[in-house]
C-alpha cells in the first residue's frame, strides 16, 4: 500500500494554484500537527501488517515545518506503520522555505527523494506565478538537499505561462539539466476556476481552445511547441518519459504516483487527503476546523463498482508511456478488454491514436498529445 500526508499551509498561496492549501500562523501550524499525528496513530491500526511500499508527503508546503515538526512526523510515520525496506520516501520542498536543518531532518527521518517546485528559472514568470523564491533561492536549495544526502531529486516545471516564449522555456530546461536531477515532471499550465488566474486569462484560454490567438498566454502551436520540445531535449540527455507530463533516468520513475496510474490502494491522511483502499474510495475534511476539531470522519465514500474499476484501468493506465496489459485485464476483471471496450479501442486504434501491441494498447505519439479526448472515451 501507499501512504500520502497532507501538509495544507504555504506561505503564499501561488496566483495559478488550487491545491487545498492556505497561509497559516504557526500556532494553527503545530495544532494541525498534534491532529495529523493522532490521525497517523489511530487510522494505522487496520494496516499494522500491511507493507507501506511508498510514503509521499505533499502540500501545500510541507517545508513551512520546522526542523523539530518535521522530525516528530516522520518518527510518528516510522512508528506507526511498516515501511518496506526499500520504501521510497518523497517529501515535497519548495524553494525559499529549506533551510539546513530541515534538510538534515528530512534525510534522518529516511526521506530518500525529494520533489521541488521550481517551475521557471525565469525571474519574472517566477513573479507572475505568484512564487516566492528566485532562480538563486531554487540553486540554494537544490544544493542544500544533496548536502543533506538525499540523491534521488524531481524538479518541477511549468510551461504554456502568460508571457512564456520557447526560447524561455528552453532555457529554463537546459538550466535545469545542468543540475542532472534523476526525475523531471514538466507540465502544461491549467487554468483553474476559482484562481486569479481564472479572473486574468479564463478568456485567453477560450480563444486559445477554439483556435484562436490569445492575448496573453502562448497560443496553441507554441504550447504544442514547448511540449515537444521537452520530449525531445530531455530524451538526448537520458531521461525517459514514462508518462505524459513525467521524465526520468533510468530506474528512478516516481514509484508513488506509478501506484496512482496502476490501482495500487493508498492511505491519505490530513486535510482533504483521499484514501482508497478495499475498492471504497474515500476523503478527509475539507474544513480546517473541522480537522483541528478532531474530524477524521470519511467523507465521499465511493464504492467502486467493476464497471468503475475496469474504466479507470484505462484512463490512468493509458497515461503511462508503457500503456495497459491485456493479461492484466484480464487477471483483475476476469473477462477481456474488447468484451468491454470493443467498439472504442477499435475506433481508437483505427484513428491512429492508440496502438494495439499485441500484448496491451498504448498511446502513439498522436495519441498522447490529445490524450484527455481519447481518456474521456473510457468513462
């Protein structure tokens, strides 16, 4: 099983963002943290014999914590809960809220791989993200983290940005390259309702998703042109994509979120984390004072139903470069896929925008471009 830790606080909540995370003052800070080491200590129970293969601590920010939270956290984790020997061990980092100590606390505490959210190398994209750190403040702590010695290190980027050209983009990649970390998640941005990205750009966006030229955001050929780009520079310098927005040196894919595409179950504890374990897909509180109260209720408890779970084998396993296995199909739901999805994978195949390989189907590089039109065929 996989265990994920929700850490909701940032010290400014970034102007694209729509993450379940808020500015918070330290003594809300260390009353969320007796909470979540309760919950650590009494949803474990069920799962005391259960091998936790990978442990992924997200945000919001969870190096807002200081050196003594973080400690506590990842004792109370190992405490609790089975790690397997080789369990990989992310905590998320962003720049301008790493310090030494906290480095030294995450390698102590057995974190393994650490995830840092530059995004641009460029000062004023940083700027208009609403990101805290600078270009320098990101070197500061990527440098700090492999002092610490933690060597496996994602790094992510955002392209598509308001302003963003290709060649900013490009050098922003072969800025990050230099530093040889061992993963890279390079995504497109979204604009997401209830951001003030929304209020800026939500109009930029319809022009651009009808074809036409948008104001402020790079069009539709220059975000197909960045996407490319990554592909293609990244690949000369060794790192394979392995899913659609996610690079990585040989033997260093992000196992964690491997479990998410493959329907590994998963534990998600703190506020808004969902868990989905013995087919029931399920959620904490939203309300941050509801957590703090002590709710540690389910909320959205979803049954999944074959049907459900065999279109989920499609939808997250297709984004994977491998694609999906027949076999696998047909061990987990006892039929054959083209029982279910005949018609569809056949016009998907015919179209040119997913292979039939013999053994599975995945997609072609066409495919992946458009990949959330052929996804949405499964649901």
């Amino acid at each position: 099983m996989e265990l994920y830790i929700h850490i909701p606080f940032c010290v400014r909540k970034c102007a694209y963002c729509d993450f379940l995370s808020a500015p918070a003052d330290q003594d809300t800070i260390a009353r969320y943290m007796e909470r979540l080491q309760e919950q650590l200590a009494l949803q474990a129970a069920p799962f005391r014999h259960t091998q936790i293969d990978t442990v992924f601590i997200g945000g919001g920010t969870p190096t807002i914590l200081h050196p003594e939270q973080i400690e506590k956290l990842l004792a109370a984790i190992h405490d609790n809960y089975a790690l397997a020997e080789n369990v990989e061990f992310t905590v998320e980092a962003n720049p301008g809220t790493l310090t030494p100590g906290k480095a030294r606390a995450l390698a102590a505490g057995g974190v393994n791989r650490v995830s840092l959210g530059l995004q641009s190398a460029c000062e004023q994209e940083l700027r208009l993200l609403g990101r805290i750190h600078t270009y320098r403040d990101f070197l500061h702590s990527y440098e700090l983290v492999r002092e610490a010695g933690i060597r496996n290190v994602n790094v992510d980027l955002m392209s598509a940005l308001p302003g963003q050209t290709i060649r900013s983009y490009e050098k922003t990649l072969q800025q990050v390259l230099a530093l040889h970390p061992q993963h890279i998640s390079a995504y497109s941005l979204i604009i997401e309702a209830g951001t003030p990205f929304y209020e800026q750009y939500r109009e930029d966006e319809r022009l651009r998703d009808a074809g036409e030229q948008p104001h402020l955001l790079p069009d539709e050929e220059s975000e197909r042109a960045m996407y490319e780009l990554t592909g293609e520079l990244l690949a000369t310098h060794g790192y394979e994509r392995y899913e659609i927005s996610n690079y990585a040196k040989k033997g260093y894919e992000c196992r964690h979120n491997i479990g998410y595409w493959t329907g590994e179950p998963y534990l998600g504890l703190g506020l808004g984390a969902a868990s989905y374990t013995d087919g029931i897909r399920y959620s904490n509180t939203s309300d941050l004072g509801a957590y703090l109260d002590g709710d540690f209720s389910r909320y959205e408890e979803q049954c999944l139903s074959k049907e459900d779970r065999m279109a989920e084998f499609f939808y997250l396993g297709l984004r994977m470069t491998q694609g999906v296995e027949k076999a696998e199909f047909v061990r987990r739901f006892g039929m054959r896929a083209e029982q279910v999805y005949g018609e569809v994978l056949a016009q998907l195949v015919s179209q040119q925008l997913l292979e039939d390989t013999g053994s599975g189907y995945r997609f072609t590089p066409y495919g992946r471009d458009v990949s959330n039109q052929v996804l949405y065929r499964f649901l």
